[in-house]
C-alpha cells in the first residue's frame, strides 16, 4: 500500500498567504499617507507634524543645555556662564575685598572639590528662554551628592544658556537675591 503524498504546505496555502500580503501592503500604504501628515491641505496633519518636530528640537536643546552644564563643572568653568544679571548682583554684593557671600555658592562648599563620579545634571524648559537644571554633584570623601538648582535663560543676542541663579537643595534661598540684599546693606 502507497501512503499519498501531502501536498506541500506553501502550494496548497498560496492564494492566503498572496491575500495577507496584498492586505498588509495596501493597509501599510493606507495608514502612512494618513498618519504622517503627507497629505496636502490637511492642517491638523501639518499641526501634528509641526508639534512633532518641536517635541524633537526641544529634546535636542535639553540634551545640549545638559551637556553644556556638566562640561561647565567638570571644567570648573560653570562661572563663565553667569547672566549679567546675575553678575552685577556679585559685583554689587562685594564690600572692599569682602564678598557677603563667603561659600563657593556653584559648589555648595568652602573646601575644593574633586568629584567622585560625573555630574549628573537634568534640565527642564519653563518656555523658550528659561530652564531650571538639577546638577547633582558627588564629591569624593562626602558622603550625599550636593543638589543644586540652577535658573537659566537663553541670551536673546546669542542664544546661550546663562546661569541667572543657584539655589542650594532643601533651601529657597536665592543666592542672586542673597547678593542683593548684601548689596543694599551696606
């Protein structure tokens, strides 16, 4: 006795697999023409797309801001980037050859630094030219990270991000408005 032969699988599904293809190319045609905003004349696509590449360039500008604020204090250079406000305010603050601010108020400290790991610094935008950043900074030999608050704002002639005040974790005080106060003391 012959035992028959079974017909090959693929040959005898043919025509459903050739359907489910056609029916996956069309939808896939279908829903890309519709959902990328390509269609012309449509403005709720072009808004979408629109807010779709805001969302892309404000993610970029955060990644940049976060970059440029951990380069500044590793570099020990988070100074150059003071807002002239934020400058006059240390210029006015100082006494003769006192400062009324006797901490390095970037740092949290009064001792140097050496850091123990990169800082790890996160930034958030209030609107087109203002940022608050966190930078946690881990200091060998310290224990906690220090956790500073840094206003900025976006140079309107530049477009760089400036530092316009520190505040010090678990404090409201404002450095730039402590530098004020001094200054109209004396």
């Amino acid at each position: 006795m012959k035992s028959a032969k079974k017909p090959f699988i693929g040959l005898k599904n043919s025509k459903f697999i050739f359907t489910v293809i056609a029916l996956t190319v069309i939808l896939g045609i279908t829903c890309t023409i519709s959902g990328c905003g390509s269609t012309e004349g449509n403005k709720e696509n072009d808004k979408e797309t629109a807010a779709c590449e805001e969302t892309a360039s404000g993610k970029k500008n955060l990644k940049e801001l976060e970059e440029l604020i951990t380069k500044a204090y590793l570099d020990f250079n988070i100074y150059d980037l003071m807002s002239p406000d934020f400058l006059a305010a240390q210029e006015a603050s100082v006494n003769g050859e006192e400062f009324c601010i006797d901490w390095d108020f970037f740092y949290n400290t009064q001792e140097d630094v050496v850091f123990e790991n990169k800082p790890r610094i996160t930034a958030e935008t209030i609107d087109a030219s203002h940022a608050n950043v966190l930078a946690s900074l881990d200091f060998k030999e310290w224990g906690d990270p220090v956790i500073m608050h840094l206003s900025m704002v976006k140079d309107q002639n530049t477009g760089k991000w400036l530092v316009d005040d520190v505040l010090q974790d678990g404090s409201e005080r404002s450095i730039k408005q402590m530098m004020i106060n001094c200054a109209n003391a004396y």
